[in-house]
C-alpha cells in the first residue's frame, strides 16, 4: 500500500454522519487516516480512477466503510463495482448503514461485503462502534 493512501474510506453522503465519524475518531484518539468520499461516484473515481486518467499508483486504503443510500450510484451499486474489478475485489467492505431491513442486509453480504453493521443512535455507541472497526478491521 502507498503511504499517501488513508486507512480508511468513508463513503457517507450525510455531513453530519461524516463529523460524528471524526468526532468519534478524536475522541477515541484513533492514529488511523480517514478520506471521505461524499457520493457512490466519487467513491469509485476515488478507487478505480475515472477510466481515462486512472492513477494506478494510488494506494487502497485498508478498509472502506460503505453507506447503502448514496446518491449518484448507491452503496450496493459501489460494492458490485469493487467487487468485479481485479484490483479491489479482495478490498474489506464493512456497510456502516442505518437500515436495518433484513433485504438489505442480504443483498449487501451476497454482494460480497465482508461485514455489515447498523450505524448507531448515540455517540458513546458510535465511540464504542469505531474502536472496534480500528481493532478488528486496522488492528489498532
């Protein structure tokens, strides 16, 4: 993996759900790098390039957590994306989602993401949540 490349993606279209995720990173003291991408494209132009000037240099980051309800391309439509291009097939996809329909739970794990987890309601959670990605996901 390049050193420019961040740890980890976030793919969140929602500003306040972004600042949460920062927020909670802070307060756990998280050493880990974040990038944001706002929308499915910009995720997939981030990680695949944009087909005619594709920066194979890039670094992947190490995990990518994934939002389903995405404008432009939605979260599934990134997944399937990632998962039939040779060089981010094997990329770890957790869905950091606020469904909770079984339907979407399915179709994210049949598309291939590794984990799915529902976002929580409460920052001390969403704390707790984050450290155990870091942990489990980084090995921080």
């Amino acid at each position: 993996m390049n050193s420019g490349s961040p740890d980890i993606l976030l793919v969140e279209d929602n500003p306040l759900d972004v600042e949460l995720v920062r927020y909670a990173r802070e307060f756990n003291t998280a050493t880990s790098t974040l990038h944001v991408a706002r929308d499915g494209v910009e995720a997939v132009e981030y990680l695949l390039g944009d087909g005619s000037t594709r920066d194979d240099t890039r670094g992947l980051p190490k995990l990518v957590l994934l939002d389903l309800h995405l404008p432009r391309l939605t979260g599934f439509e990134v997944l399937a994306r990632l998962r039939s291009n040779a060089r981010t097939q094997s990329l770890p996809i957790v869905i950091l989602s606020s469904s909770d329909e079984e339907s979407d739970v399915c179709k994210a794990l049949q598309l291939g993401a590794n984990a799915y987890l529902r976002k929580p309601s409460c920052f001390v959670d969403l704390c707790e949540l984050m450290t155990q990605i870091e942990r489990d996901w980084l090995g921080s």
